[in-house]
C-alpha cells in the first residue's frame, strides 16, 4: 500500500525532447511563450499536461528556453516586451532578458531548459517544474 | 400510546445503550462556565458542517485534473442549490478557521490548559494545525489556476527543506511537475486523510474534556496547584456544578444556531469564490494567493528580508507549533487568571496585532507589481507632444509604473514618484535609471538612445504645482540650478 502511494515519487523525470515550433516561426531577439505538452501524460491529465515556457532567439541558432517559474517560490513569470524584463505578480521578482535576478527576492536565475534546433525544429527537454533548493 | 413509546424506547436503550452514549452530554459542570466557553461547541458545528457539505459536494465533484474544473462550474453555474452549498463549504472552513482561533486564545487567557487538562490543549492544537490543512488542500481542490499555481508554490516552499526538500516537492506536485496525478493527491488527503485523522482527535478531545471536566473560570489569587486540584475540583462540582444538558449547553445551542445562520446567509448572498481560469499551467498570466486564513503568512515571507527568508518559511511554522505544544510542558501550574499573567494577554494581543497586520499586507500587497497599470493620461503627463510627452508613454511602456505611483496611477513596489523632481535632481535621476537601485533594475542597457532623456524630461516635472514650505522651494531650486 505504502509503495503504491510513494512510488510515482522515485520515478526518474522522462528525457524527452520536445517540438515547440520550426524555428523560422521565432524572430532573433524576441521573448515569447510557448506552450509544452507532456508527450506521455496521465490519460486524464487534460490542461495540466501543458507547460509555459518563455523562449528566446538569441541568434540565427541559438535559443534560450526559460522556466516560467519564478525561483522565488515558482509563481509564474511574466515578459515585459517594452521593459525587456521578467516581472512575477507574487513578490515582485524581475530578471533580465537573459534570466539574470535584476530585483527583488529571486535567489536565482530563471532555469533554462535544455534546448536544440533539430531539422529547422525547436526543441527542448520535458519541462519540469525546477526547485529552487536554497535555504 | 405513550406507553407503547416507551416501551419500543426502553427496548431500544437497552440493544443500543442509547442513554451511556448521550451520558457525557448530562456530566456536571462548573456553573460559571458562560459564555465565553461556546468556542468549541462552535468550532465542532462548522466541522460537521464541512463534513455534510463536503459529502454533497462530493456527489457531482470529479477529482480528476481534466475535469475538476468542469465539475465545478457544474456545481456552481448548474446543478440545483450548487452555488448555496459551495459557499457553505467555504463560509463554513472560514468559520471554522475563526472558532478554533477564538477557542484557542479563550483556553489560553483562561489558562486552562493547565493541570490536568494540558494534552486537552495539545491535541487542540493538533487539530487547529489539521483545520489550517485542511483550508489549504481545500483551496486547491477548487482546481482553477490560482490553486494550480498554489500547488507550485508549495513545493518550492517544501523544496526549501535541507536534503529532503525536492523529495517533498515531488510529494506535494505528485511527480516532478504539475500533472494527472496532483489533484487526485489532494483530493484522497482532504476527503480522507486528514477528516479521518480529525475524527480522531476529535473523539480524543471530547474524551480528554469528559475525563478531567470543563475548566472552571479562573479566580485571581486562586492558583493551580497539581497536588491538591482535582479534590477542590471535585468539591467545587459538587458544592455549585450543573448539567452540561441543559443548563450550560443552551448558549452553546444559541450560538451554534446562529453561526449556522450567518454561514448559510453568507452562502446565500455573497456566494462562493469565483472560479478562476482554467488550471492549465500555460496560461502565464496567473497571479496565485493563497485563501484568506493564509494571506498572513504569504504576507510574512514577503516583508522578511531575503536572507533570512527560507529560515523563517520552515523554521517559523515549526517554532510556533512547537511553542504552542509546549506551553502546557513549561507553564502547567500557578496562576490562571489572566490579570496575574500579563505576558499571556500581551502574547494573544500581539499575536491577533500581527497577525491583522501581515494579513494587510497580503491582502494590499504592495510589494507585487501592477500589471493592470494603465497609460497615463494627457492630464497626468501634463503634455501632448514633445519629450515630456514621450517620456509619460516611457514610463508606462517601459513597466516603470507597474512599480511606481504616479498622481494615483500605477504600482506601489517601488517609492511613490508623483513628486519626484522635488527630490532628486538631472543627475541623481540619470544614475538611478541606468544603474538601478535597491530593488530596481538598471535600465541603462535597454533603453535606446533619446529614450532616458525623454523619461528625465518627463520625470523632471513631477513636482509639487504649489510649494508651501521652504524646504520644498529649495529643493525646486536645486533642481532648477541642475537644469541650467
């Protein structure tokens, strides 16, 4: 009984990369998000098997997938397209266009995912919810 | 007739032992137990309000992270008496949440949590720690995206723990992210888990109230002396004590009848809290709080300064519900009364004073930024054209005013800046834009050419149209001497 309540616990995170668009469809040096879909959900994990993510084009080839969780306490962050900054509603949080704590009480950088251009095709790693460890 | 009456009731009585099981209710009391001993009688009626609501609630309630959220709009917007009973649930957790508060500072002030009675107290306070669970699994079970949202909060609260920290967070999002398998988590914890353990000590109070008695008033001078208190007591019960049933528990009935009313009044008029957005972690534009009862400690963990913050998130909870356990361990005896024990009328004082104040706070939140800031108006920015003008569009555009107040308009996480140039001049503003500031990000690097001049030239005529004093005119000199 007890290993049937704790066992989803010490299952490894799936590795799975996932398509998020063809890589034409993002302008160099905008921020968007984009949504991620579990590829092996829960059959009745409906909505909650998608995932935010702001994703970046740095260059021709390079991309920045961020975590939308706010490593102060994983409220959901914000893009500010004119400000060019991340703000969280909760606390007050901002970070840089490239992820780095600007204010307030983050005690990190955003998270990036993994991500790689495959065949003109973004994609990125299964997205998890990151915890910030930090005392 | 009567007869027969009486003979199917004594038949039954004797089967079931119907009069042992209502014997408790006919014990002697002490006679001045009045009316500030209703508290827990209240706190039990909102209980089983929650649990007969929650049961109709569970009849067309599907724990399922796809259609939870369905369910709910069912319940709600549909099904008959839906909306009335969802607000009972959660008007009645309100109430709940408020008795127990009432009866544990009214236990506290009366100290009669004190010899014999100090595991009556303890399990109390197990009970109130279960209550505020309770409150807290129930606000997701409203499977919208604010409880969504809340569930994540959670874990990276639980994933400050030193070395089982991102264990428990798997255990709070029921895997390494929020999925199928959240919800259904919460719903077996606030539907089974922790009911079953309240049943418990419920039973464990009750039993703990019957075997030593409900407390009697404290008397000034009158301490509590464990070698000699059961037998004065006893004495006490025999020389002025009454039955519970019913020359005391009419107050009871009185009060329990009109929290009933209030609650079911609330349900009626105010309604249910409104369903939020669908609870799809896509939807970024989520802005989580917690339910009323846990507004104070979100409020909490954003006024601490942050390097202490993840000591007080798990350190703080621990600290006062060991201090609340213990009380009866270090402080058993002596006086009762609370005009002889200052420190127990100072300690609930500051307790509700904080408490009233974090919960402000929370509530106002001024340190989150205000995404629904407008653009200012022609009338603020006090110009149509030219860099006044466009430093005002800036200064929206931008999110300055997602953070700074302008005449009314704006946010609240950074300083009020409606007369800023009274304060700063030409320079000090320049540095604090490019650079940044406590709490601020620089801008220098974001803005392009001609954008920082327009923003000073905006910023430089926020200043007081009429100044009063001459402090104010020397700093409007001093900016007007900067300028030139």
């Amino acid at each position: 009984m007890v290993g049937f309540i704790v066992a989803p616990f010490f299952r490894k995170p799936p590795e799975n990369w996932v398509t998020i668009g063809k890589s034409n469809e993002f302008q160099i040096g905008k921020t968007v998000a984009v949504t991620v879909t579990d590829p092996s959900p829960l059959p009745w994990a409906g909505v909650t098997a998608k995932s935010g993510v702001w994703l970046r084009r740095v260059s021709e080839d390079s991309f920045i997938a961020f975590s939308a969780n706010c490593t102060h306490l994983g409220c959901p962050v914000r893009w500010l397209e004119g400000a060019d900054l991340f703000m969280c509603p909760c606390h007050g949080g901002v970070y840089y266009r490239d992820g780095k704590v600007a204010a307030g009480p983050p005690p990190l950088p955003l998270f990036r995912y993994d991500v790689r251009v495959a065949d003109g095709e973004v994609q990125m790693k299964q997205a998890i919810v990151p915890i910030s460890t930090t005392l | 007739m009567i007869k027969i009456f009486k003979t199917i009731w004594k038949w039954l009585d004797d089967r079931l032992g119907i009069s042992v099981l209502i014997s408790p209710a006919l014990h002697i009391a002490p006679q001045d137990a009045k009316w500030w001993y209703v508290f827990g009688s209240a706190t039990l009626c909102a209980f089983i309000i929650q649990v007969a609501s929650g049961v109709a609630l569970a009849f067309s309630y599907i724990p399922s992270s796809s259609q939870a959220y369905e369910t709910l709009q069912f319940i709600t917007n549909v099904a008959p008496f839906g909306r009335f009973l969802r607000g009972l649930h959660y008007y009645g957790a309100s109430a709940m949440v408020l008795m127990i508060g009432a009866h544990m500072a009214q236990t506290f002030l009366f100290g009669a949590y004190k010899f014999p009675r100090e595991m009556t107290w303890t399990t109390g306070i197990c009970l109130l720690a279960f209550t505020l669970g309770m409150g807290f699994t129930g606000q997701l079970l409203r499977w919208d995206s604010t409880a969504a949202w809340s569930v994540v909060v959670a874990a990276e609260q639980a994933g400050r723990v030193p070395l089982i920290g991102n264990w428990l967070a798997q255990i709070i999002l029921g895997g390494t992210s929020i999925g199928g398998a959240t919800l259904s988590r919460f719903f077996a914890i606030h539907v089974f888990v922790l009911p079953g353990i309240m049943f418990a000590f419920i039973g464990l109070h009750l039993w703990l109230v019957m075997r030593h008695g409900i407390s009697e008033p404290p008397v000034a001078g009158k301490p509590v002396d464990p070698a000699t208190y059961r037998a004065e007591y006893e004495e006490l019960l025999k020389k002025s004590g009454k039955p519970f049933w019913p020359d005391l528990a009419w107050r009871d009935v009185v009060v329990t009848t009109g929290l009933v009313i209030a609650i079911a009044l609330a349900a009626f008029f105010v309604g249910p809290p409104a369903l939020d957005r669908p609870p799809d972690p896509s939807i970024l534009a989520a802005d989580p709080r917690p339910d009323w009862y846990l507004l104070w400690y979100f409020g909490l963990l954003s006024l601490i300064p942050e390097r202490i913050e993840g000591y007080v998130m798990i350190g703080f909870p621990i600290l006062i519900g060991l201090c609340l356990l213990f009380v009866p361990i270090w402080n058993h005896k002596g006086e009762r009364a609370a005009s002889r024990r200052p420190w127990a009328i100072a300690s609930v004082c500051l307790a509700v004073i904080m408490i009233g104040a974090l919960w402000w706070e929370g509530q106002h939140s001024p340190w989150s930024p205000n995404f629904e800031a407008q653009p200012l108006t022609e009338k603020v920015v006090g110009a149509t054209t030219g860099s006044v003008f466009e430093g005002g569009r800036l200064f929206h555009d931008k999110g300055c005013l997602n953070c700074h107040l302008i005449q009314g308009n704006g946010g609240r996480r950074g300083p009020e800046l409606t007369y800023i140039a009274d304060k700063l001049t030409r320079d000090n503003l320049v540095i604090r834009i490019v650079n940044g500031g406590t709490n601020m990000p620089a801008y220098g690097p974001s803005l392009k050419p001609g954008e920082l001049d327009a923003l000073v030239a905006f910023l430089e005529t926020r200043k007081r149209p009429f100044p009063t004093g001459a402090q104010t005119n020397n700093a409007a000199s001093s900016v007007s001497a900067t300028m030139k």
